[in-house]
C-alpha cells in the first residue's frame, strides 16, 4: 500500500510541476465526424477440421447446420444419426470500417457457441456476416488463429489462454458498400468528452483558420460543432477534413479526482482547489482475542471435562494528526501535507471523501 501512495503522490507533484499551460491538441484527438464509424457485423458458421474438440450430441443445432449444409450440396443425411466431433457451431463478428468498398479484407473473430472445448485448427466454411438491417456485407471463411490450447487427457489437463475463441486475420471479403455518410455540404463534429467550453474553442479556431470574416462553424451544444463546407473546398473534400483534423486547441476538463480504492491508487488534477479547512485524522483499533481453558477433573472423580472460553478486549487508539490547508491551497500543498503526516492509501481516500462531502474540495470524485 505505500508503493501505490507514492506513485499517487509523484504523479500528482509532475502534474503540478509542469508548465503552467496546457499543450494544445489536434482536432483528431477530440472530436469525431458524424456518421463516419465502423459497422457491426454478425454470422452464425460451422469450424470444420478440428481433432475432436468439437461439438457433442448435448448441442443438436450444430449437427443440424452441418445436415442442412451437406442437403445444399446434394447429400442427405439424417441429424439425429451422426455424430460428428471434429464440427463445431460459431458465432463469426466483425466490423465493417466507414467508406469500406467490394473487395477490402478484414479481420473477423469466431467464438464457439456448443460445448466444443477447442477450436484450434479448425476451418471456418464460407459464413455470411449480416449488418443491423439485415443486409448480407461481407463473407468469411479460413483458418482459425487461437491464443491458447488444450493439452492432457483425463484429468492432467492444461489449459493456456482461451482456445473456444479465435481470429482469422483478413478473414472476411466485403462485398456490399458500407453505408457512409454525405460530407458534400456540411460536417457535423462530435467531441468525445461532453465540454461548452471546448466546443465553443473549437469552433472559434476553425473560424478563425477557414473563414475569418464569414464564419463556417457553430457550437450547436457541448457535443456537437456544425462546420459548413468553404466553397473553395468543395470539390476537395479529403483535404479539407485533412486540413481540418490538424487544427490544434487547447481543451478545457473539469477538476476530477480519481479514486481505485482497491490497486489504492488516488489520481488529482492540478486544477482541483481545497478550501481553507483542518484536517484531523486518527486510527482506532480495537482488539478481541479468546482462549479456551480446559479444566480436568481429578482421579478417580465424578465430574467431567469442562472448556471455559476466556475474552480478552483491549482497545487502542492513535493520537489525531492534524492537517491545516490555507486560503488558496492547491493539490500540491494537500499531497505534501498528507505525505508529512505518513498517511496511507485508504486514510487518503477517506479524507478526500470527507473533504468533498464537507464542501472543501471544488471538483468531481469518481471512484472505479
């Protein structure tokens, strides 16, 4: 527990230490457009070619599938008499990038679904990956790359990593478009962090940079920034977002503090401020211990062997230290106090609790 305060409190004197301006960021950093985003895309296929890690008679759907599959190719065989463990049903994801055209290559996962135990070296058969709307996008089919494995039999066995899940690196064709949307006119900027102040920044800095005497961008809230295509860009899109995303402002975060009560690790901002306020903090610890007495009778005697439980309590309480915080004080002067006085992780978070339940602490606590 000291190693973590330590590093909570070094982190805290750089931050402060450092410049007193903040670098400012790309716009690539901060915001993203709207409507361009990846695509999620899902498939129900069959892995193929496993050693008898397959799929067991519990899961009937996959014996199923592979009957269908073997009736469109003009065998039929009944489900219900085969049993097949080299076969195993999957669930094939995968996301579908923005401006994605026929023909691109992208990676795809298939995580087993039955009760196969392994899908290493299995063959994933041609699998159609549909979109939210039902529209077929991309088709995958290859070999399944695992992160781990399964070695022994009976009861010495060993298992590394994950092997009922593997990826098949370009794994999936597209053959359908992805749905993109119309940049022609006008953009719509979304900030990844929700901010009035930042939004409002950044819509002045394209102003300032694209159309100084006729403005282009608008602060619509604290999420979106509405920018106009400049006439001179129209016909040049791409070097417009281009130009656009590496135009750099400085971005303005609420005081946080963050608080992992169980790594004991505390994260402080240096623009959180502390009221004047006196800080008092003592440990008490209370101690219960009981021990059993056995009393045997005499020789010869008529009694019997009794067990007298005896409590001990003993209390002990640490003298209070005392934290005084002037007018003014900052999060460096509070680490340096609390450092002075010894205080452990928990005693920190507890006090930082108690200063934010207490109104002296300017700034949001999240504890994760």
């Amino acid at each position: 527990m000291r190693t973590a305060l330590i590093i909570a409190v070094c982190s805290c004197l750089s931050i402060v230490a450092g410049p007193s301006l903040k670098a400012a960021s790309r716009l690539k950093e901060l915001v993203s457009i709207e409507g361009v985003r990846d695509n999620q895309l899902v498939g129900y296929g069959l892995v193929v070619g496993l050693n008898g890690t397959g799929d067991r008679r519990q899961t009937m759907f996959s014996a199923q599938s592979l009957t269908n599959m073997l009736q469109r190719m003009g065998v039929t065989v009944n489900p219900a008499s085969i049993t097949v463990k080299n076969t195993a049903a999957v669930m094939v994801t995968g996301s579908l990038p923005p401006f994605a055209q026929p023909g691109l290559k992208i990676d795809v996962t298939a995580s087993s679904i039955g009760d196969a135990n392994n899908l290493q070296g299995g063959l994933l058969v041609l699998t159609s990956l549909k979109g939210a709307d039902g529209q077929v996008y991309a088709i995958a089919q290859g070999s399944i790359v695992t992160g781990g494995f399964v070695a022994g039999r009976g009861g010495a066995v060993q298992t590394l990593n994950h092997p009922t899940a593997g990826r098949i690196p370009e794994g999936a064709s597209v053959e359908r478009a992805a749905p993109s949307p119309d940049l022609s006119s006008r953009l719509k900027l979304q900030l990844r962090d929700m901010d009035f102040t930042t939004a409002s920044r950044i819509a002045t800095a394209l102003n300032q940079k694209f159309a100084p005497y006729s403005p282009i961008a608008r602060a619509d809230n604290g999420r979106t920034i509405s920018v106009s295509i400049p006439t001179e860009w129209a016909n040049r899109m791409a070097d417009f977002v281009s130009s656009l995303e590496n135009v750099r402002v400085e971005s303005d975060r609420p005081s946080r503090v963050v608080i992992n009560e169980r790594t004991g690790t505390i994260v402080l901002g240096k623009l959180v401020h502390v009221a004047p306020v006196a800080i008092m903090h003592g440990n008490l610890s209370v101690e219960v211990q009981t021990t059993l007495q056995v009393s045997q009778p005499g020789p010869l005697s008529q009694g019997t062997t009794q067990v007298v439980p005896q409590d001990k309590v003993a209390a002990t309480e640490e003298r209070a230290r005392n934290v005084m915080l002037k007018e003014g004080a900052t999060v460096e002067d509070l680490v340096r106090a609390l450092n002075a006085v010894r205080t452990t992780p928990r005693d920190i978070i507890a006090i930082l609790q108690s200063l934010r339940a207490a109104g002296a602490l300017d700034c949001e606590v999240e504890v994760i």
